[in-house]
C-alpha cells in the first residue's frame, strides 16, 4: 500500500540521516578548544535568537488553514509567551485558538 | 622557695583547671542552645509556609538534596518533549500522506530528529528526487545545526571525550541548544545527555501516535497543528527578548529580514531554488543583525 517502504526508500534515508549527523557532529568533534574572540562570542549568543526569529516569523500566519486564524493563533501565541508560559501551554492555546477561529467560520458562514 | 610555695602553685594549677573545664562544659551548653534555637526559627520560618507533603523528614533530608545533573536536565527537557509530540504528530500525519510507511517515517524521525530537515526531506524523496540532491537540500535547510553545534562547543569541557561529543551531536536542535544556551555555567554531559532523552523520546512518540491515528483526528485539528512548531520557537525566544533589548531588536531585524526576502523569492517557480533561497534567507538575517544588535549601547 505504501509507496516508500525501507527496501524502496532505504538509500534515501540513510542520506538523510548520515547528512544531518555530520553537520551536528563536525564541529563538535574538531573544536576541542574554547575560543576567546569577545565578537565571536557575542555573535554565538545572538545566533539562536536571529535564526529562530527568521524561521519563525513570516511563515507562522500561514502555518493554519487561512490567514485569519494564523494570525489570531499568533498573536495569542505572543502574549502568552510574553507573560512567561510554559512552552507545551503557548503552543496548545495557540492551536486552539486556531482550531476555534476556524470552526467558528465553519459555523457563522 | 620552700615546699609551700610549690603547693600554692598546684592548687592554683588545679584551680584554673576546674574553671577551664567549666567554662567549656558553659560553652558546650550555651551552643547546643543556640543550635537547637536556630532549628526552631528556621523550621518556624521555612517548613511552616510548605504543604504537609513537601515537609523535610529531618533523617532524610540530607540524602535528597543533591540533585544530578542528569535528573536536572532531564526535568528541564520534558516541556520540550512533550512540546515536539504535537510537531511530530503532524510529521507523522504528512508523512503517511505522501505514501510513506508508518515505520519509515518513524525511523526518519528517530535518526534525524530535524523539523524542517524532514519536511524538506521527504518532500524531496516523495519527489523523486536522486540522492545527491536530497543530501544538498538536507544540508542546506539543516546548516543552523552547524551554527548551533559550534556555539555549543564553546559551553562545553574542553577536556571532554570525543565520543561523549559525538553523542552530545546528536541532540543539538533548535529547542535543545536554545535551553542549553541559556545556562550560565558550561554544559556537562550527563545534564546535556538528560536534556535530550525527552525531546528524542517525544519526537518518536509524536510520530508514532501520527503515522497511526493520522485518520482518528478531526481534520480541523489536523490542519491547525502545523503552528504548534513555531508557536514553541515564539515560547522560547520572546520571554528573555523582555529583559534583554539587544535580543528583542534582534528579533525584529531577523524577521523584517526574512519577511522582505520571502517577497523577492515569491515569483521563483523551481522548488529547489526555492528551498536554497529560503535557508539563505534563514542564514542571512544572523549575519547582519547580530554584530549590528550587539553593539553596546552608550
């Protein structure tokens, strides 16, 4: 029934997963010394932020079925990580907002 | 100096003495006073606001005190496992609708344990896609792991072993470097290897319970889940943006950026272009906003 099995789809997966290791895993395995530059540094800190922002930010209005409810879940999602809630807490109140916003356009139009 | 005054001087001997040794026994008392005082007060103060359940039993609460690393991070993970079970839930259900087998997507989700990687990835084999690109398609989209990975070197033991490093490798992920970046002392391996039990357990579970319940959920849930992964990227990066400034204008820059560049890339048809320009445009912002944001401020 399924058309990608592990004897159809096997080399695919072993690329796959040995790409994503070596990527993890080569930086650690070199750099056994701790670098002391204050800019590298710093840049390090802000990495995460930048790229979760750029992932993030953009896309997430268009991750539900129509825009509306994208961007009520959003704004939801911000203010209750901006009052400090627990990641699982933002991450269901934003999809229940979105799931509400949509059955309510279910219901009402 | 006749024999009388040698018996002064012993009796004055014997006489110091005595006082000595009351003096202590005075001094022994008066501590164990203060000791047991301080007790008192501080089982007054502390035990007196905790619930009946939480009060220290006085034999062992020595023994539960120390915390281990592992447990430790093991108890900060488990929001995130259990944040990726949604996440996972909808790569199981994507999966399985592209005609993967269930226990392939599971074994996709377990050896590569990457969000956007394995959406990219099995789009691209769903494609027909050969090899060779699909390893450039899985490094381009993954590379942020290569950033990540680096900066966590910098947390880490120098004197560690690499093949504690290689098994530290394989948890590096967005939400579990974000939580080991936000330590303050270097990262050790037992805490990072308890950090990321949950989330590896989470994320296989999730895809479990997706690729075999894909048909149990209502299909308005199943189109809403897709924002639960970023709904866990905004939970993590807005609340340490409200008391640091220099990341809150981070924020703003890399977003600006990636939204302006997304509009530009909108008129490119080929997929694979596509997919080079949006990991771009995921390396970009960084790049130009973090040595612009962290300037200090005067």
């Amino acid at each position: 029934m399924s058309l990608f099995t592990f004897s159809t789809a096997g080399l695919m997966l072993a690329v796959m997963a040995l790409t994503t290791y070596t990527i993890r895993v080569t930086p650690m395995a070199i750099f056994h010394r701790k670098l002391e530059n204050r800019w590298f540094k710093d840049f390090m800190f802000y990495i995460p932020f930048c790229v979760l922002a750029a992932m993030t930010f953009p896309d997430v209005i268009y991750s539900t079925k129509s825009l509306t409810s994208g961007i009520v879940a959003t704004v939801v999602a911000l203010i209750m990580s901006w009052r400090k809630r627990d990641l699982l807490t933002v991450a269901i109140g934003a999809v229940a907002a979105a799931v509400l916003v949509e059955y309510l356009k279910i219901v009402m139009f | 100096m006749g024999e009388r005054t040698k018996k002064i001087k012993t009796v004055i001997r014997r006489q110091n003495s005595r006082r000595k040794a009351t003096l202590r026994a005075l001094k022994w008392r008066r501590d164990k006073f203060n000791r047991r005082l301080r007790e008192q007060v501080n089982d007054l103060m502390i035990v007196r606001h905790l619930p009946k359940f939480l009060k220290p039993k006085k034999r062992s609460q020595t023994q539960e005190q120390p915390k281990s690393e592992y447990v430790r991070g093991l108890l900060l993970g488990k929001s995130i496992g259990l944040g990726y079970v949604p996440v996972s839930f909808t790569f199981g259900l994507v999966a399985v609708q592209m005609g993967f087998d269930p226990w392939v997507a599971v074994f996709i989700s377990l050896t590569n344990l990457a969000s956007a990687g394995q959406f990219a990835g099995i789009r691209m084999i769903a494609g027909g896609a050969p090899a060779i690109e699909l390893a450039m398609t899985t490094l381009v989209v993954n590379i942020r792991y290569f950033l990540m990975s680096l900066s966590l070197t910098q947390k880490i033991d120098s004197k560690l072993p690499t093949y504690k490093r290689c098994i530290m490798a394989f948890g590096v992920t967005d939400e579990i470097f974000a939580l080991a970046a936000m330590e303050k002392e270097d990262v050790s391996f037992p805490f990072f290897g308890g950090l990321m039990t949950c989330p590896i357990v989470g994320w296989t579970l999730g895809t479990v319970l997706g690729a075999f319940a894909a048909e149990l959920m209502p299909p308005l849930v199943q189109a809403c889940m897709g924002i639960a992964l970023y709904c866990m990227f905004i939970a993590i990066i807005v609340p340490p943006s409200r008391s640091n400034k220099k990341i809150f204008y981070s924020i703003v820059i890399a977003s600006a950026f990636r939204a302006y560049s997304n509009m530009c890339l909108a008129s490119i048809r080929y997929h694979k272009t596509a997919v080079v320009g949006h990991s771009l445009s995921q390396l970009l912002p960084q790049q130009l906003s973090a040595p612009h944001s962290s300037r200090p401020k005067r």
